[in-house]
C-alpha cells in the first residue's frame, strides 16, 4: 500500500471512535419540526426558490470547507462591523448549506449575547440556552435543537445581556464549551453566530479561540472606514474572508451572498 493510502487509512481508524461516540451524540439531539411557512417566510435557504441566492450560497460553502479542510478546522464565528447587515441568517443559511452536503453536518450556536436571534429566524422559543451551559445548569447535548433539517442543530440563546457579554464570552465556562464542542464534535463544522466588532469588545475577547472568523458586509451599509476599524481590531484573529450582503450589482432588492 502506497504511503498516502496509509496515512489516509490510519486516520480514518483513529477518528472511528470519535465519529460513533458523535453520531450517538446526535441520534439524542431533541427534533422542533419548523412548519414550511415559517421557514419561507424568515429566507431559510431550504425554502429559497431563486437559483441564483441558493448558487451562491454554494460558492460561499465551497470556498468556506476548501479552507477549513486545508487547515484542519472546524469552528468558524460570523461577524460583521456593526448591526442588522444579515450575520445571523449567513450563518444559519451557510450552517445549512454544509449539511446539505454529503457525509456533513453543521451545528449553529448563537454567542451574540447581546442580541440573540438565531432561535428567532426558526421561531422556536427555547426553555433553555447558551446562558444555562455558562450557569453549569445544563449540557452542550440537551441544549441542541434540530429544526427538521437533515445534519443540522442549533445552540439557542433565549436572553439577552449587554452589560456582561464580554465577560461572559471570554470566561473560563465559554472557553470549555469550545474545547467541549472541538472534541465531541469534531466531525462536524460548528459556526458561531457572533456580536458585531465594533459594538463591544466581546468578538476581539472570544474571537482568537475560534479557528477563523468571516466577515459579512452590507453593500451600501457598511463603511469604509467602519471596515478598516474592524479588521485592526482582529489584526491577529485568522480572518477566512468577507461576505457581501444585499448587494444591488445583479439583483436588485434582493439578498445574495459572495465571498
């Protein structure tokens, strides 16, 4: 046997214990089927019937594993400069998109914890969320919510908290959830949906424990000198690209995506 083929055998040996014990994790995953209706109406992209925002959501996927595969990574947090540009619904969009590929899952844990919404977008109201797992009173697994999407979950934040986010980002408690979800978790891509840059210093504490971080911009919101401010403050964070938003270039009024 050739020397790659080696390689490439030993470690799928070495990571069969690791995928049986993350499949048995995911079979326990609690299901909230989400009615079609709502799902079109928040611009999940299962329910998207424009081929050309649905292409382009697979442009961004492609790219986005290509790297990840590259450098051997798996969490990625999705931010942007400042408020209400589209993070959430790219990261909830671009979650699904990579477990609507064979052999993927994806998982979306919503760390905006001053404006939580990823739970918004599937109109799910969870009795418990990210803050329970900060508090010790639950675990990564009974806080897992599958929408009726295929590889998919979600970690919801039920509330919100401006005054200690960044406190609560860069704590002892949110540093194991990573270290938790990187080990039982490890075959799947995990994007945390992350608060803007310039709204406080939460991303630039939390931001350096993730393997990569992407960008979104809305074209015609977003400025210049706000862009710059943002990634000065994550000059040392491994920034993976940009995401332009609603750009007007070839469909007017209407939300694609590029990277």
């Amino acid at each position: 046997m050739a020397k790659g083929k080696q390689s490439r055998a030993k470690q799928e040996i070495e990571q069969a214990p690791t995928r049986v014990a993350e499949e048995a994790l995911i079979k326990n995953i609690r299901t909230i089927n989400v009615p079609q209706p709502v799902l079109r109406r928040n611009r999940v992209i299962t329910t998207l019937e424009d081929g050309r925002i649905v292409d382009s959501y697979k442009l961004l996927r492609t790219r986005v594993l290509r790297a990840m595969q590259q450098n051997g990574w798996n969490t990625l947090g999705v931010t942007s400069a400042g408020p209400n540009v589209g993070k959430t619904l790219t990261s909830v969009n671009l979650a699904i998109s990579i477990s609507l590929k064979d052999n993927l899952s994806a998982m979306v844990v919503d760390t905006d914890l001053r404006r939580p919404s990823v739970h918004s977008i599937f109109e799910i109201h969870p009795d418990f969320g990210l803050e329970d797992y900060l508090a010790g009173k639950a675990s990564i697994p009974s806080l897992l919510i599958n929408p009726g999407i295929e590889h998919f979950s979600l970690l919801p934040n039920k509330g919100s908290r401006d005054g200690a986010s960044s406190e609560l980002l860069g704590s002892p408690r949110m540093l194991q959830l990573v270290d938790e979800i990187k080990a039982h978790f490890a075959q799947q891509i995990v994007i945390f949906d992350l608060p803007p840059v310039l709204v406080g210093d939460d991303v630039v504490a939390f931001a350096p424990h993730l393997d990569a971080v992407l960008v979104v911009i809305e074209d015609g919101k977003t400025q210049t000198p706000e862009l710059t401010h943002t990634f000065e403050l994550m000059s040392e964070i491994n920034i993976l690209g940009t995401v332009l938003n609603k750009s007007n270039d070839a469909l007017k009024n209407m939300e694609y995506y590029y990277y």
